[in-house]
C-alpha cells in the first residue's frame, strides 16, 4: 500500500513539473516562435501557449517600439566644417520570425547600422542643412537606415531623430558674428527706410506751408512753446519769415538775375586776359644760348697738383692774341723758360745789357 501511494504521489509531481514545462504565457506585447527539435514549428498568440515539454522551445519576442540612442559620431561635412552628431533611432519588430533567425542580435545591429548611416549623412550634408533642415536630414537618415533592416531582418525603422549637432568653437564665434552683422544690416536698413519716408512727409508738409505764410508762422509759434515748456535758461526770440524775405529782396547781388550777370562777368574778364596772353603781334623775347664753362685745372686754380699730375699736361691751349696788324702775338716767356738758377739768370742778363 505505501508503494502504491509512493509511486502516485510521483507521478503526481512528475505531471505538474510537465505541465508547467507545457504550459507559457506570452504577454500582449510579445510574441513567440516555437522550434521543435530544432526546426521552427509556429509561433504563438499572447495568452497561454502550450508546447510539449523537452521537445519543444520556445523564444518570446518584443514587439513593442524601442528607442534606442545612438553616440555621438564625429565627422567633416560637405563644406569642410568638423561637428559631432548624435542621434535617437525608434523601431519596432513587424517580423518575429525573421528578427530571430536571420539576425542573432537585431538591437546591436541596428545601433551599429544607425552609427554608420549617421557617419554617411554627415559626410553628405552641410553645416547649414544639420542645422536648419533636420526634418529632410532625419527623413534621409531614416530611409538609410530602414532600407537594408525592413526586408531581410523584419525590423521597420519608424523614425529617426538628430538631438545635437556640437560645432568647434571658432565657428561658433563666426556664426554669432554674422548673426550680429546681420541684424546690424536690419537695423540700418529700418533706420535709413524711416528716415526716407519722413523726408517724404516733411517735403509734404513744407509744401503745404509754403502756400499759406501763417501756417509756418504758426509752426514757429508752436516750437517756441515746446521749448519753453522744458525748465530751461534759453530765451527764443523769434523773427518773422516775411521780414527775412523782405531784406532777401532787397539784397544786392541776390537772386538769379544777380548771379547769371556776375557769371557773365567773370567770362568775360577771363576771355580778356586769355586774349592778352595770346595775341599774335607781340614780340617774344629771343634767349642766347650760353656756352659751357671750361674747367680749370689744379695749377690754373692756383693749387697744388696732386702726386703723378703733370702741371703742364692738364693746361688749356689758350687762343693766341692778335696784334694792331692782326697778326699773332709772340707768347710770353714762362717762368720756367728763364733758368732755374740764380747765377745763370744773372750772367744771361748781363751779356743783353752789353
């Protein structure tokens, strides 16, 4: 009798240890595949999902939308700026089966897709694009991504997003200076428009008060009030404009009459003097020609030669002087002509006085 008991009470636990080996709950949001020895045999709704123990296996798998961030990836782009971008990639399963067989982790191949589709668009794009068309940016980035995961691995890429894109700070510096050299243009342009339209409404005005003389005597009028009313030491005599036209009438030279006959003046004076200056029967004076001075030499100067100067060679051959009957003089006996010695110089001129 306790045999029999014994051997119950052990099939009784061997057949709740298989039916809890039989029996598994898929949730909502997952799915699962069952291989059996191996080979996939079906796949099972969320519920309970009854397998046959130690032949069977089953893999739940997430269909829910994961959201998985991407570094940050460094990179130069089109137009030569170096930036680094990161990014967030949201995707879900649409294919259990082929998420399972064909990829043997599908979250680390799509993270290691998503780095080098951000790599790609960032060698593809500008800086300005990053900056201010991220929804083309992110819909190119997208349609990398999902092309080669949708098909093969039954993973749909449902959106992608590029949080930051960090510039080097040089450029930062430049944008802001163009930004501000920007608004500045704004400014003067906003400033120079204004200034146009007021011209504008003051040459209106102006015009207005020049039909009617009081309106601008009132004007006058009304200036003086607004200066007094500020508490102030100036004293505002004003003058009426009549009386300025009235002494502008009577100012000699005033008007166009004046200047067109000053002008005609002044032609006429400066046709004269051209006249003066270039007329036909005045003389003009003849300038000779004057000939080069000869240079003296050291011992026509009264110096003294220099070392290996001849006194003689360096003399100008002086033109012979002409007598009463035109005939040329006798040269002049030089000083060396007439002896170097005292006692010879003496005995010739003894022998000429006898």
């Amino acid at each position: 009798m306790d045999a029999v008991i014994a051997v119950v009470v052990v099939l009784f636990v061997i057949a709740l240890i298989t039916g809890g080996r039989s029996v598994r709950v898929v949730q909502q949001f997952e799915k699962g595949i069952v291989f059996r020895m191996g080979r996939l045999h079906g796949t099972r709704e969320p519920g309970l999902a009854w397998i046959v123990p130690v032949i069977d296996r089953i893999q739940k798998v997430n269909m829910q939308i994961v959201a998985m961030a991407v570094p940050a990836q460094e990179g130069i782009t089109r137009d030569n700026v170096s930036v680094r971008v990161d990014a967030v990639v949201y995707f879900r399963v649409v294919d259990p089966v082929k998420a399972t067989i064909n990829v043997q982790n599908y979250l680390f191949a799509i993270s290691q897709q998503a780095q080098t589709s951000l790599r790609s668009i960032i060698g593809q794009s500008e800086m300005d694009q990053l900056l201010a068309e991220r929804d083309s940016v992110n819909r190119e980035l997208r349609r990398i991504i999902d092309e080669p995961t949708e098909g093969p691995w039954g993973i749909r890429v449902e959106r992608v997003e590029i949080k930051d894109v960090s510039l080097p700070e040089g450029m930062k510096r430049s944008m802001s200076r163009q930004a501000e050299a920007e608004r500045e243009r704004r400014a003067r342009i906003i400033t120079a428009d204004g200034e146009f339209q007021a011209s504008k409404r003051l040459a209106a005005a102006a015009n207005v008060m020049s039909r009617d003389p009081a309106a601008l005597q009132l004007r006058l009028l009304q200036t003086v009030v607004e200066v007094a009313a500020e508490r102030n030491s100036t004293l505002v005599m004003p003058i009426p404009v009549e009386l300025l036209r009235f002494f502008d009438k009577f100012t000699p030279g005033s008007g166009d009459a004046g200047l067109e006959t000053l002008a005609r003046a002044g032609d006429a004076e400066v046709a004269a003097v051209e006249k003066e200056i270039t007329s036909p029967g005045e003389a003009q004076l003849e300038i000779p020609e004057v000939p080069d001075i000869p240079e003296l030499s050291a011992a026509q100067k009264g110096e003294r030669p220099e070392p290996g100067e001849h006194p003689i060679s360096d003399l100008q051959p002086a033109e012979p002087a002409h007598n009463g009957a035109g005939n040329p003089a006798a040269d002049p006996p030089l000083a060396a002509d007439l002896g170097t010695a005292d006692g010879g110089t003496g005995s010739e001129t003894g022998e000429s006085k006898s």
